[in-house]
C-alpha cells in the first residue's frame, strides 16, 4: 500500500496513492493521518513524500519512450503535469490507422508496467477530456463530428481551476451542454477569460500548440571560406551543394520544409538574409533551388561572399503537406499549382499571394480573413452547421455601403432602396436575421440582416443597424 503525501500549512494530505489504497478507501487531498488508518494489519504501508520535480523528469522520461509514436510529445502545462499530450497528425498511416496506433501504445506502455488511459480527438483539449473521462486500461478514438459527445462531457473536461467548478456547481452547472446554451457576455462577467478559452480550445475555435519535451532538432548546413567568392557561377555552386546537404538531413526522416532561412556573411562583414516559405513541406532540391534562385537575382552584393548558413525551419512529415485548396486535384497538378504558388509568392511576397480562411465570428466582414498561402494551415474549422449554402451572398463587400430605404412601417422590411442616384424597387424580401454580437470581444453588433430581390432581378443582402435605424448594403447573390 503506497501513499505519496505533499505538505502543506495546514499539514500533510494524500497526493496520489496506488490501487490498494484506493481499494481500503484512502483519497487524493485525505489528511496522512486519516490514511493511515485505512492500512490493515497485513498490509505494506508506506508513505512517502511527493516530489514533483522527480514526478515531472519522470513522466518525460516516458515521452521519450513514446517517441516512435509522435513527432511532437510535450506535458499537459500545468504546474503538476500528470499526462502526455502527443501530436498524432499523419501519423495514423504508419501503424495502418488511428486504433492500431492507440492499441500498439497501449500495449508498449503496458510492458513497461504503466496503466493507461488514451484517447484521440480532434483538439488537445478534447483529447484531454476524454482521457480522463475513461476507465483504466481503456481507449477511444473522438470524431471530430461527434458534437452531442462533447455535450454530455462534465465541466471538469474544461481544465478549469477548482473554484470555478465550485462556482458553476451551485449554479447546477454539470455538463458542457449546459455551459454552451448560456450568454457568453455573461460568463465573461462572472467567470473570467479563463472559461471562454478553455470552451473555445475544447471545441478548435481557438489554436492550442504542444511543447515539446524534446527540443526540436535542428536542420543545418554552413560553409565558412578563407578567401572571398565574387563570380555568381561559383557562390551558385556553392549553396546549391549546401542545399543538396540539407535536404539529405531531411530525406532518410521522410521530412520536409515549410521554411528555408537563407543567411550569408560578406567580407566586409555585412550580412544578408533570404526567407522562403513554401505552401507545402518539401524535400525537393530542385524546387528550393528555383526559389532561392529567385530571390538572389534581386540581391546586390557589394563586397565578396566568406560565408553562408542554410537552415530548414518549419519541419514536417512530407505526408502533412496540406492539400486544401487543391481537393480534387490530381496529385501533378496539385504539385503543379503548389509550385506556382510558391514562385509567385517568392516573387511577389508572402503577403501578396492570400486565400480566404473562416473565423469562428458571426459578424459577417469578420468571419473571413485573408491569410497568406504559405501561412500553415489549421484544421480547425467554423461550425456554421445553422447556415444552408445560399444564406450568405457569393460577394460580400468589405465594408457595408450606407443606402437610403422606404419601408411601409418604422422597423419593417424594406420596399425600396437608393444607392447613389438609382433607386431599386424590392419585389421580395426575406427576414429578418438578427445577428448580434459583442461588446466583450470589441465591436457591439446589433443588426437585422434582409435578403431582397429587385424587380430588375438582382439579389442583395441589406441591414439595418438597431443602434440608429440606418440601412446599409453588405453583399450581393450573382
């Protein structure tokens, strides 16, 4: 019978102990006095003093061990770390799917005498939730689409301080789905920024990274010169040989690079760097060394070359390369498009070449951003599961454009519009939606949206904004 016990002021309790304790009815948080009593005469006691420290370089020990299963491993971060959160994207593939890779863990840690509890979802949190929402020695694999599971979770899945469960409890608050149908602006009074984040993490609205417990190797390639190059020809050759050395580091791992850093040093020791972000993770020389080739034709060095540092940051499994744009697409002509991209951002720069990404927002003009096509792409998507195909226009104007509306009563639909000198008879009209928003996140939105057709045809989403009854013209239906 073991029980690990931690000192407080108000004395020892019980940290954690093992089955048998728990079987004579010792508890997490038990004074070490009351413990005691719990022991039989033909048992074993011992009580030892936690160390958290020791806990801690043990339980990285065990990531260590679970590295053939992850590319990155980290620690839940808490200040007493007791599970391992591992990065299991594209990984599947190597142990023939999802529950033979959970099964080969299991059986792994088993063997070196741990009890565990898996589970892998579509967020860190989720996957946390679940986790410890299992029995010993159990496993489970969580659709991403599974969202009345993640009702039914207890709000102690949410990673949240104890005082605040205490709060909610009274409120006869005990699940997730309970939490989700009440006012965000009033849980952010109440409960703090803690809670909404927590939420927004559960469900992927909000990006949760792991820390690895192993720092990150790095991918690097250098050559320092005794004597100055000049003639372009020879400084070619030269990073073109230091390229083909960097993508050799990467090829026998199966990786690849979102990220070349370019660095060179001159002779009268100014430096120069060059970054080139990819769309995709690649090991491909002959691709890295068109780009890199694109940006040293803009560089005009006024002193001999002595040095120069390639470094791949960003590394991935070259089976990550994201394909999202490109559904459909056969795999040459995605590559082809990929490459394409990659030229005109090198050449244009990285924030002239952009694709549309959702935002977990219901304000219209803010539920889309435009990001770079060589920013790394989320899985996480926008649940907007309410919202058929054709209730958002094809085009929607950045900012809504100030109109002029005749409507038969104050607060009714409109019957005629006047943008600029033309006015538009309504024939029919649909709504209104309301959509509000606010205060605690920034703007304050109170608006009542209306989808309307002219005579002539067009099809126009219009809103009037509840503050002061005026009428604006947000997007149109082609």
């Amino acid at each position: 019978m073991v029980v690990l016990t931690e000192s407080t002021k108000r004395g020892d309790f019980v940290y954690q102990c093992n089955d048998l304790a728990k079987r004579r009815g010792v508890r997490p948080g038990m004074p070490a006095s009351e413990a005691e009593t719990f022991a039989k005469t033909h048992d074993s006691l011992k009580i030892r003093q936690a160390s958290l420290d020791q806990d801690k370089t043990a339980l990285v020990e065990v990531a260590l061990r679970c590295e053939p299963y992850s590319f990155c491993i980290g620690l839940e971060e808490t200040d007493r770390p007791e599970c391992l959160l591992m990065d299991v994207t594209g990984i599947a593939h190597f142990f023939s799917g999802e529950h033979a890779l959970l099964e080969q863990l299991q059986q792994e840690l088993s063997s070196q005498g741990f009890e565990t509890r898996l589970a892998i979802a579509n967020t860190v949190g989720m996957a946390w939730a679940v986790a410890h929402c299992l029995e010993t020695s159990q496993r489970m694999i969580v659709p991403a689409t599974d969202r009345a599971f993640k009702d039914k979770l207890s709000i102690g899945a949410l990673r949240l301080p104890e005082t605040v469960l205490a709060k909610l409890g009274r409120l006869g608050i005990y699940t997730i789905g309970q939490l989700q149908k009440l006012d965000r602006c009033s849980l952010w009074s109440r409960f703090g920024e803690e809670l909404l984040r927590r939420m927004d993490q559960l469900a992927g609205e909000r990006p949760e990274s792991i820390t690895s417990c192993r720092p990150v190797p790095r991918f690097i390639a250098s050559r320092r010169l005794e004597y100055g190059l000049t003639q372009p020809e020879t400084i070619e050759q030269l990073w073109l040989s230091l390229l083909e050395r960097l993508v050799s580091l990467l090829s026998p791992m199966r990786l690849g690079t979102r990220h070349l850093r370019c660095h060179f040093v001159m002779d009268n020791r100014s430096e120069h760097e060059i970054n080139i972000r990819l769309c995709g993770t690649t090991a491909d020389v002959r691709r890295l060394a068109n780009l890199l080739r694109l940006q040293l034709e803009r560089q005009h060095w006024n002193a001999p070359l002595v040095g120069i540092r390639l470094e791949a940051l960003e590394v991935a499994p070259l089976d990550r390369t994201q394909r999202e744009m490109l559904e459909g697409a056969s795999h040459d002509q995605a590559c082809r498009f990929s490459q394409l991209l990659d030229r005109l951002s090198s050449r244009l720069g990285n924030e002239a070449v952009t694709r549309p990404a959702g935002q977990p927002n219901p304000i219209p003009e803010l539920s889309v951003r435009l990001v770079p096509v060589t920013e790394v792409f989320s899985a996480k998507t926008v649940e907007q599961d309410a919202l058929l195909p054709l209730d958002r226009p094809t085009a929607l104007f950045p900012c809504p454009r100030p109109i002029e509306v005749i409507a038969v009563i104050p607060d009714g639909p409109p019957t005629a519009l006047f943008w600029k000198s033309d006015r538009l008879e309504i024939a029919q009209c649909w709504g209104p939606e309301r959509i509000e928003f606010g205060w605690w996140l920034g703007p304050f939105v109170r608006r009542d949206y209306y989808r309307v057709e002219t005579t002539k045809g067009k099809r126009l989403w219009v809103f009037r904004r509840l503050q002061d009854d005026r009428w604006f013209w947000h997007g149109e239906w082609f």
